[in-house]
C-alpha cells in the first residue's frame, strides 16, 4: 500500500493521480475527506498531523508513505512531523 499526505494539495493530488494510473493500491491521507480526490480504488482516511495518533494508526505494516505537508514554517512544521513520525522520534532529533 502506498500512502499519501497532501493529496488535496497540489503535488499530493498530482502523485495520487499518478498512482491511480499505475493501478497501485493507494491510501489517502486527509484532514479533510470532502476534499479528497476521486481516485479510483484509494482508502481516503482522516488523518492530522497535530494528531499525536493520527498517523502511526493511518499506517499499516510494510506501507510505504509520500509525505506531504502543508508550508506553516520551520519549526512549527517540524514539530508535526516529529509528532507524526510512527518510529522511534529519537531519530529525528
């Protein structure tokens, strides 16, 4: 499975899109399901990266992630993805 943040977002939807011709198995992660693109076959799932558990639960094992993310600043964007991180956050300090 391959997952995807940002899909609503321009490079998110454009990777989607690129997937969905591949016939891979795609899930989408979102903060905002209405917003999701319509690609055939994706898994949409709500997911927020200021979630502490958000992502490690959107994750399965063996899913292989393109991760995406809105531009809010350096450490502030930073932080989220250290929060989002389903391994061992010491490997990102």
């Amino acid at each position: 499975m391959i997952v995807v943040t940002g899909s609503t977002g321009r490079v998110g939807r454009l990777v989607a899109r690129w997937l969905e011709a591949g016939k891979h198995e795609t899930r989408l992660l979102v903060r905002d399901p209405g917003r999701a693109p319509r690609i055939m076959g994706a898994e949409i799932e709500l997911a927020d990266y200021g979630e502490a558990d958000a992502m490690p639960n959107a994750l399965g094992e063996g899913d292989r992630v393109f991760m995406v993310s809105l531009w809010i600043g350096g450490e502030t964007r930073l932080d989220l993805h250290r929060r989002g991180h389903p391994l061992d956050r010491s490997r990102l300090e």
